[in-house]
C-alpha cells in the first residue's frame, strides 16, 4: 500500500500548496453539440479532447486519494486530502467554435469576462460557506 501511495503523490499543486482548496476553472466543454467533420475541427477536438483527458486523470486520482483517506485507509497526516471546487459554464464554451479560440477581439473578451463573472458570482453564492470546510465538485459524477 504505501507503494501505491507513494505512486499517487504526483501533483506539485497538491504537495507544494498551503491551501486546503483547489479551485477549477473549466475552459474547455466536456462535450460539443456537432460532431467535427472537417481536418481542422477534428484536430480541434483532438486537441480538446486531450487536455480533457489529462485534467480527468488528475481529479480521478484526486478523487481515489480522497475516497482512501474517507475510508480510513489512507493515512491522512501521510497524504494530504483537498477539497476541490469546479466552476464551469458549459453552455457559453459549447455553443463557440474552434475558431473562437483564436478570437483576440476586445468585444469578444468582454463577452468571456461578463460570462465568467456571473457564472463566478453564482458558484459563489451557492459554494462560498463551503470553502476550506469541504469540497463542492462532485468529481465522481463530473469525472467518473
């Protein structure tokens, strides 16, 4: 077991980080409405996808590490449990194309910044009390 352990103790952010809480922000839609067709929108995905997969390997294992500290199997003052946010608003990234990645227009990131803060405010709302008390991102269900 303290092989595994070892193993799981991968994350600079986690290990070299003071703070109870990882917050994260997601940029990046889980799921797209079309299916790509042309090379260009497949390599876009692509893309996506694989900056998708990298961030699910990391809360699975997050989410594994917790789950072994919650039963009482891993040794919690061995291995440092966090509890994780998630702000995500998959609604404005999923209805942009791939091109909008490239967009570099002041009203286009006037539009991000205005997304962005009010999806802030609401996460805030609902999740502020939880901050340093418990993790509000199911990562089960998000990541599972």
């Amino acid at each position: 077991m303290a092989g595994l352990l070892e193993t799981l103790q991968f994350s600079t952010l986690i290990y070299n980080c003071k703070s109870p809480d990882i917050l994260v922000i997601l940029l990046t839609p889980q799921s797209r409405h079309n299916t790509p067709k042309t090379v260009d929108e497949i390599h876009w995905r692509m893309t996506e996808l694989s900056l998708i997969n990298t961030l699910t390997r990391e809360m699975r294992a997050i989410q594994f590490i917790s789950k072994l500290i919650d039963d009482g199997i891993a040794d919690k003052t061995k291995i440092k449990k966090v509890n994780m946010h998630l702000i995500e608003n998959p609604q404005v990234f999923a209805d942009l194309d791939h091109t909008s990645a490239l967009n570099s227009d002041w009203e286009f990131f006037n539009f991000l910044f205005g997304k962005g803060r009010e999806t802030a405010e609401k996460w805030m709302k609902k999740n502020f009390d939880d901050i340093g008390v418990k993790s509000t991102a199911n990562l089960q269900e998000e990541f599972g």
